[in-house]
C-alpha cells in the first residue's frame, strides 16, 4: 500500500473544476467527479435535523450499483432552502445526466456554503457544459476539481493510494472540503472518495463507515455539526476484478488511510488555528466511552484557549473528560502532554511547566494521551481524536463572517 | 415576593468575608456563612467525575438537618489533589465546628480557583479566627462574605427575597460567583443560598433541585463543566413556623427568583462577553428535547461568534438546535432574533439584515425565539436557557491565564 507524491485518479474517473459564477470572487465553484462506467456508491450524511437540499438528495440515490457522477458546487449550500432547493438540487443532477447520457438517479449532488440563499440555477445550469467539457484524468485534473470544492480552506485537500491486490494494483483516491461548522457525524466538509477497485455494495457500505468513523467522525474544529456534510464512496471496478477477502481488507486499509489523511488536512487548516492537537484515549472498556472522553477534550473552549495559549494546563483537559458520562475512576487516571507526563492516578505530577510551555508554543503539533488503567469502564478499547486549538483570530474569523 | 434594594441576610444568619492569604493579590479569600441554630440543608453538585475534594466531602454532609455553616476559600480549588486534597477539606470543617462549638458535620466546604495545587493548609487554619471575628448580620456583612467567593468575577453576586407567608414574613437569599468554566450541571461555580423560612429536608431537597434545574442549570459560558460546582441551600426555620402547601409554594419560587438572579448574574459578567444571550425553546413535547435545543445553541462556538460580530446569522443558530438528537422537522420551525422573524416553516424570511444587525450591535440584550408548532416531538413544554457570546477577549483571557 503506498501513498502517491501526486495525487492522481483511479482508472475510469475523470474530474473538472471550473468557475460558473456563484462566487463573487470569481473563483472555481464548480466540481465533476465522472466514472466512464457504473460504480458502486455508498454514502455517509450530516445527522443534523436542519440538513441541505443537496443531503435530500443525495440519500436516495446510494447504495447504488449505477453510479456515474457527482456534481458539487461551493459558495452557496443550498440548505434551509425548502422545497424549492430540492427542486433545485434534482435540476443540477438532472442537467448533468442528461448531458453525460446517463439517468439521473445515477448522479449525486453536494452544495457548500452560505446558508439559506436559494441557489443561482442559471449559473449553474450555464457552468455544467463548460464543467464537462473540461474533464480529464490528469492530477491537474483532480487538482482542478478538489480547488473548485473550497469555501474557507486555504488550500486543496485531495490524495490518492495505490494497493496491489491479486488482479492488478488498485487505487483509492480522494478529495475533501471543510475548515469551520467541523465536528463529528460531521462538519461542514464534503469529500468524494473514489476507487477503481470492484466492491460489492456491502463492501462499498462497509469500507467506507469503518473509513468515516475512525477518520471524519473523530474531527472537530468547533463542534457545530452542518447542515451539508457527505462523503461518497465509488468503486467503479476497472481493475483487478473481485476481491478476495484479504484484498479486501488491503483496499478498506487504503479507504481509511485516504480518509484519514483528507480528514487531518481539514484539521490542519481549521479557520485560525495555531496548534494541530492529537488526542488519544486509551484503556476503556467500550470504543464509545474513549470517543466520548476525547470529544469532549477536542470541545472543550478552555482546553482549546490553554493550548492556544502554550499553557500546559492538565486540569482543563482531565476535567474535560470527566463530564463525558463516562464512570470512570480518577485514582487509575494518566495524562501525558507530548510526552510529559503531568497527572498520574488522580494527583498532580511535578513537571517543568516553563520547558513544556516552550514546547507548546514553540510546536504546532499537540499529543494529549489520556491512559486509563484500571477501575470502572476500563478495558483494551482506544480512540485517536484530532483537534484545533481556540484563538483569537478563529473568532476574528467567525465574528466578521457575514450572512 | 418582593426584591430587596440591598441584599440581607435571613433571620439568624451571619457572613463574613476576610483575607487569609491565598490570592497573591491580597484580596479577599475567605468567606464564611454561619446559621446560630440547626438549620435543614440541602445540596446540589458538579457532575464531574473529576470533581473537588470540597464536593466530595461536602456531598456527605448533605442533606442535613444539624448544617450550621459553610467555609468557603477563593484562589485554589483543592481539586485533583487526591487523598491528602480530601484530608485538607475535612481539616478546614473540622477547625470551624471547633471554634463554633458544634458538630463537623454540621459545617459543609467549597473552594475554587486553580487546579491541582495542594491548600495552603498554614493560612486558612490562621484565617479561620479571624473569619469568625469578622462575622455579623449586616447587608455590609452578606456583600463583603460574597466578594470572598470571587475568583474571575468583576462583580460580587448576591440577592435576596422577601415572601409573606402565614406566620411572617420570610426571607431568602443567595450568594454565588462565577464567570468562566460555565456549563450546565453546573460550571465552576458556588452558591450560597440561605432562608429562614421552616422546610423540611425533603422540601428543602425539592425546593433546590426545581429552582437549581430552571436556573443554574440552564446557563452556559463555554460549556465546560467545571469540578468544583456546588450549590447549598441551608434553612434554619427562625420565622413563620412549618410552611402551608401555598407558602411552601411561595418560598420555592423566592428560591427560584434568587437562583435566577445569581444564575443571570454569572453569565452578565461571562468572561470577555459583550452581549446577554436569552435563549427560548418552545412547543416541545417534552422539557429534555428543548432543553437539548437551547442548550447546542447557547454552546455553538459558531452562534457565539455570530453575536460577537452583530451578525443575524440565523443558519447557525437553526442548524445547532438540528444536531441536538431531537426528532422534530423544520417545516414547523420558526426562528425570531430580537423580535425580528427571520425563519418560517422551514424557509428563511426576507428580513432587514442591516437593521438587525445595528440592533445586534447597539444592544447588549440578545433574546433568540425557537418556536415549534407541530410536527413530531411537539408539544407544549419550553425552557429558556441563557448564554454570553464568545469574543476575541475570552479567548485572549483564557490563553493567558497561567496554570
């Protein structure tokens, strides 16, 4: 399994990013993510209540076995739209299908940005054209495509694996979106995730929920699950043939590996973030109640500002998982801050805070390892969080952000 | 029920506040509340599995119906200090019931400010005689007990409440202080209430818990749940004799009244806030689900910011209440800001943004409506929740603070 320098598209899969005009910027809005052939679909939604028009959409059209497409416009999200923005949202499949020579329900849609705004259909309707003709399967290509996916990102977040199985090398590519509204099930962030390896649909299902729990479900910038989030998976099957079992298990590897490596780029380019922190909780009894220890550490305002700040305040953290409604017993409690060791069962650690200060404020990248040993809940179970800390330009940022 | 001009203390009790020495400040650090007779006590705790020695001991004492004082230190929160933490909060009880001449299990602890860093045992025992010196039934005695308690607070926070009932005039009133690691159940603060009215411990326990629920635990800073949160209501029965069903009802309300003053007090003087945030929920099925509601939107670090920047952003805040894992559906969803319709069933309302905005501005009151006319999970219960907003200076504020 091997992670490529440039990231480059499956076999079968051509991509386009292109500019039709939302933006007043003027900058590419437009993203095509085309098969040649049908593939196999799946797709993981945003559990908010208040969803987008596109997310409407898109659910009914996976698990499918004839997918052909997804069409992704940014700067508007399309959502608390009503029903007109699902109108809308059909229209933008329906256009481009027709335009490829494929039936609509083949087609998947996702929308990002401002809320509430209905949709600007005659550019987008005008941009679809131009949008195919400039596909291709080049890396500037794919490129092209994961740039015209970008609200507040500073900067294009796409990779690609290749994984040789018994019939061929195969490959798993993917691109993302999201920088802010980022928490688990998930954030504002879209991603396409792409593979020319043949997957049944309960595979394709499979892969991609063990790919989006263990990566997109353990981010957050801020906490504020959106309106729009949707990673879709394609599995086209150009290569290779079926999969034996351990194949298999090579390609949901890789599906996690890209999903991973999207998921910690939107980490690292969270909207004024200063530190990338990676928290890990070890030692529970059960996967939920070490994910939900370390989501409330990833949540918690006063560990984001302390880290922000360089301040190695181990009480904030440890305080932050003990109201995860987790019953877990202080007296088997460790923490380590990169390295340090600060809080061993229940009681302080004398440490160097000056050094470990330097430290925070002199790296941008934050290891919190919170080890349980013992007593209630525990047990063999970890979870790997990702985090950003809390400063003041993320509210600079978010303050002077207009609707 | 009426408010009182200055903030007195009920019949039979004294308070007093003095400096021992904690804060390197050389403000006040110590406050003390005494009953001169048995009063019934009840209490009302920080969920936190990591929670203070104070909390530990204190919950053991209560409820009661031999409490005759609480001691209360500022400047370190004898939290994450282990057995030698719980050795010292007992030590603390021991010497006031000493020099009071009464049980120690009659005297109930709290203490807040830093964490982990063990009591400077030496200067609260020196303090402790000169606290009781100190103490006297004056409204100068109840403000200078209340400036005690403060740690980040800018103002001290107290109140009281006269009630007619049958056999007098009763009086209830409060002391409390807090300002950041604000969140439901509870944040890290302290409150003091006390009455002279007769209730019994079962009526004690209700009274606390009703007005606690609709009060303390519907306000939120920055969500983070603190280790120290302690509330105590101590009744000594002075006036009126045992309480009719009516006048038992008149009381729980005064105590609710004082709860909410303190409660509303906490968030006015919220860390770094510039605006007041009210929160309503209505039209639910039951009180979880828009508690739930009210409660994502008060702790959106996205609405927050959104305020802080006198921006209507209305997406943000329908989009909070969506991931509050409540069922209901948007087309029966309506949302004012400030009396201002903004979203109707669904879809958003064409509004004055720019006016709205300028209010936002100019205002320090902020009152969010999120009202639910049908659909699932509707009905007829609400809760109002109340928060600050989340500015550059919070974030400045707690960077800085030094562990």
């Amino acid at each position: 399994m091997n992670a490529l320098s440039t990231s480059q598209l499956p076999v079968g899969f051509q991509a386009s990013g292109s500019t039709c005009g939302i933006k007043v910027s003027g900058k590419p809005d437009l993203a095509l993510f085309v098969s040649d052939r049908d593939a196999t679909a799946a797709g993981v939604f945003t559990t908010n209540k208040v969803c987008g028009a596109p997310v409407i959409v898109s659910k009914q059209r996976v698990p499918s076995t004839v997918a052909r497409a997804v069409i992704i416009n940014s700067g508007n999200s399309n959502a608390a739209t009503g029903e007109p923005g699902i109108q809308d949202a059909k229209r933008m499949t329906l256009a481009l299908a027709e335009q490829l020579g494929c039936d609509t329900k083949s087609v998947c849609v996702c929308s990002t940005g401002v809320i509430g705004v209905p949709l600007p259909m005659p550019l987008i309707l005008n941009g679809i054209p131009h949008g195919i003709q400039s596909l291709g399967t080049s890396d500037k290509h794919f490129l092209e495509a994961a740039t015209a996916m970008m609200t507040t990102d500073t900067f294009p977040k796409l990779t690609s694996m290749d994984v040789a199985v018994a019939g061929g090398t195969v490959r798993v590519s993917g691109a993302c979106k999201g920088a802010a509204m980022i928490a688990p099930n998930m954030a504002t962030m879209l991603s396409v995730m792409m593979t020319d390896a043949q997957l049944t649909p309960a595979q394709c299902d499979s892969a991609l929920r063990f790919g989006v729990d263990r990566t997109f479900n353990c981010i957050s910038v801020d906490g504020h699950m959106s309106t729009s989030d949707t990673v879709l998976l394609l599995a086209n099957g150009a290569v290779g043939g079926s999969l034996t079992d351990a194949d298999f298990a090579k390609v949901r590897e890789a599906i996690q590996q890209v999903c991973q490596k999207l998921a910690t780029d939107i980490i690292r380019d969270a909207e004024g973030a200063d530190h990338f922190i990676t928290i890990d909780v070890t030692g529970m009894e059960t996967r939920e109640a070490a994910y939900r220890m370390a989501q409330e550490i990833a949540d918690s305002a006063l560990v984001k500002t302390a880290i922000a700040g360089g301040d190695p305040n181990w009480g904030r953290i440890v305080s932050a998982a003990g109201y995860a409604h987790v019953d877990f017993d202080t007296a088997f409690v460790s923490l380590h801050i990169n390295g340090t060791e600060v809080y061993r069962a229940g009681i302080p650690v004398p440490f160097d805070a000056a050094a470990l200060s330097k430290q925070l404020k002199t790296n941008r990248d934050v290891h919190l390892q919170l080890a349980v040993s013992g007593g209630p809940c525990s047990g063999n179970e970890s979870v790997r969080f990702w985090t950003s800390d809390l400063t003041q330009e993320y509210v600079r940022l978010n303050s002077e952000y207009t609707t």
